[in-house]
C-alpha cells in the first residue's frame, strides 16, 4: 500500500514518490547511492523519466544482522 497526502509545506511545485530500495548487508552507502543513480541515469537515456525532476538520497537503514557496523 502507497500512502498519499497532501505536503502543504512544499515550497516547490512537485511531486514527492518515496521508494525502498533494498540491499545486502555487504553494501555500504555509498555503494548503494551508486548503484540507484547508475538505474536513473539508464531511465533517462530511454526517456522513460522525462517527467523526473530529480532524485535525492536521505536516509539509509542499516541491517541489525550485520555483524561489525563500520563509523563514518
């Protein structure tokens, strides 16, 4: 299920869709920012996001199951 709201604090015109991606325990954050701008940037050399305004990286979960969780 999607939730939908209205976000009468925007300041810009758009629309807002916030997706999960999910990876393996193994891939830090970086790795992951890659790999969803690399997915984006294959979508936009098919034009199937001309609608797309950008995309923006804001929180990332990291697995409890890992075992040694690595300091930035």
């Amino acid at each position: 299920m999607v939730y939908e709201f209205i976000d009468h604090s925007h300041t810009r015109d758009e629309n807002v869709l916030v997706v999960d991606f999910r990876f393996d325990s193994d891939v830090t954050k970086e790795q992951a920012i890659k790999i969803v701008d690399k997915i984006i940037s294959l979508a936009d050399n098919d034009n199937s996001t001309a609608q797309m305004t950008g995309h923006t990286p804001t929180l990332y979960c990291l697995s409890p199951f890992k075992e040694e969780i690595e300091e930035e």
